[in-house]
C-alpha cells in the first residue's frame, strides 16, 4: 500500500531525510518511530502528497506521489502535526466545508459523510460548539475526523497524541486501533509507549536515515544480542561452567536467581537454546525459565538513535 525507495528530502542544502526505503502493507497498523528533527513530519508529508521527493520513489496505493499527487491525495487521510483547523467555525460546519472541498458534492453524501466521522470520532457532544472552545483532546478529534471524510484507504498521522492528558490519550489511541481494522494506518511519534501500544511493527528512523524496521517484539529481542533468561530448580555447582562451554554460548552471566545466557551470534540462538536444553537433561537439571530477554522500548530506542545503525 505504501512503499518508500531511497528517498530524500532536500530543504536548501539541508537534508531532512536520506536514502529511506520502507514498506507499508494493506491493512498495517506501523508506528514512525524517531527523535524530534528525524525528519518524521518530512517524510509525512511526502508520503501525503504534499511536498514532492527530491529524489528517490515513494507510491501509495500503486500510484507516484510526484507524478500524480492529487490521485494521492483523494485516496490517503492526512492529519499533520498542527492540526489545521478554524478556531471561528463550529465542528458540523466545519467539517460540511472540508467535504466540500474533498469534492462531496452532493448534500445527501456530504451529509452522510459528516455523520460518518462524527459518529466515528464520537464528537457528537460538541458537534455545535465553537471550534475555538474545544480541549486539545477534541481538537485532535476533529482532525482525525476530517482525515477520515473521503472514507481514505490509507491514514497518516503526525503525532496524534501530542500534547494530550492522559485519558485523551487512551481515547485518540483506541480510535487508531479502531481505525486500523479497516484501513492501512502508519503514525509518527516520539512517544514510545503509544507506538507499542498501538502497533506492532515499528519503523525507527535517527538523522534521516532508517535504522530499524521490524515488531517490537523482535526489536527488544535483538537489543539484547538474543540472550536467554536461564532458570533452573537446585542447580549443581558448576552449572554456570557447563552453560558457558557449549558451542553456541558467548557468555553466562549471574542475572538473580538465573543466569543471563548470550549466545556467540544473533543467528546461533537458537542453537544455543537447544544446547542448554541438551546440557539440562544431561545433567538431570530441571529448568524452570528459558525464555528470550527483552529489552524496554526505551532502551532499543536510545540504542538506535545513539548508534544510528540498523
């Protein structure tokens, strides 16, 4: 649905990003992970069809962003970081005027449509209430709301609990979740919390440049070199010495009342698990944990962004 190649993003002789490339599939719900200046509101805004690539090729939904963006434009729902609205309109008004200028013509459509995301976002509380008058939380509603009037296959979101409280935040998220059961979804933000509990993959971009792609999951898994958490009920002395002289061990390290197992190279993990199950029954040892370490968010994340290296 989305697919980004060797993009970069030029703003005089500042480049915001750099040589970028990543896949976005029908239905995903991806989180766009990166410190404030990655170059996450850049990108955006590219992949919406509001500023042309300065090179490489970036399609949504089959179609070129630079050669054909307003085709773009009808079929993705953009809600950017400051969020565009006018503080003097109403929300029913307001949002009658932007299917209008989304080409929903007809009243009984347009009148359909409003509805639709009225209902959607939940704003019929303050469908009549000046827009100026709204909390951040349904300001951000509105936003998402008029994003969603040309029924969008594809929805881009720049920070879209930036400057909640903490139910707002609950209640935007649930929104993305609910969102993404229909449509393909892919938000930027610098909250870690909200990317993992919002998706499952993650794309995580430092200085314009990606330096992650994957689940979250595996993300925690790796910034741990693929150590296992080893447990195991009365082990006899020397059990840490066995441990660390199997093939696939690097490194047995005291972690509690366990050891930390790391094994000599990310792709032997496997190996090495089979290796301390083999070593267990040998020596008539009965473990109680082997399970994969992870890592917090926040720790891949500072990894990441200090390293910069995928």
């Amino acid at each position: 649905m989305i697919e980004v190649a060797a993009l970069s993003q030029r703003y005089g002789d500042y480049l915001a990003v750099r040589d970028l490339s990543f896949q976005v599939g029908a239905g995903e719900v991806v989180g766009f992970l990166g410190p404030n200046g990655a170059g996450k509101s850049t990108t955006l805004k590219v992949l919406a069809g509001f500023l042309a690539p300065s090179a490489g090729t970036v399609t949504v939904a089959g179609l070129d962003v630079a050669t054909q963006s307003l085709a773009v434009r009808e079929r993705v729902g953009y809600l950017p970081e400051h969020t565009p609205l006018y503080d003097d309109m109403r929300v029913e008004p307001f949002l009658d005027f932007v299917a209008r200028v989304r080409g929903i013509g007809a009243p009984a459509a347009r009148q359909a449509a409003v509805r639709g995301v009225l209902d959607r976002c939940r704003l019929g509380e303050v469908l009549g209430r000046p827009i100026a008058e709204l909390s951040k939380g349904y300001r951000q509603r509105v936003g998402i709301a008029q994003a969603l009037l040309h029924d969008p296959a594809v929805l881009i979101l720049d920070e879209p609990t930036h400057g909640l409280d903490p139910n707002q935040v609950l209640e935007v998220r649930g929104l993305v979740r609910e969102l993404g059961a229909q449509r393909t979804v892919l938000f930027s933000s610098h909250i870690l919390s909200e990317v993992e509990a919002s998706c499952e993959r993650v794309v995580v971009i430092h200085q314009g440049r990606r330096v992650a792609d994957d689940t979250v999951a595996a993300l925690k898994r790796r910034a741990t070199g693929g150590a296992y958490r080893v447990r195991a009920l009365d082990p006899p002395a020397g059990w840490s010495e066995t441990l660390a002289g199997l093939e696939a061990v690097a490194r047995v390290q005291p972690s509690g009342d366990a050891l930390r197992v790391e094994p000599t190279t990310p792709d032997r993990v496997e190996a090495m698990a089979t290796q301390v199950c083999a070593a267990a029954q040998a020596a008539s040892v009965t473990l109680l944990e082997l399970a994969p370490l992870e890592a917090s968010l926040e720790d891949v994340f500072q990894a990441l962004t200090q390293q910069g290296a995928e």
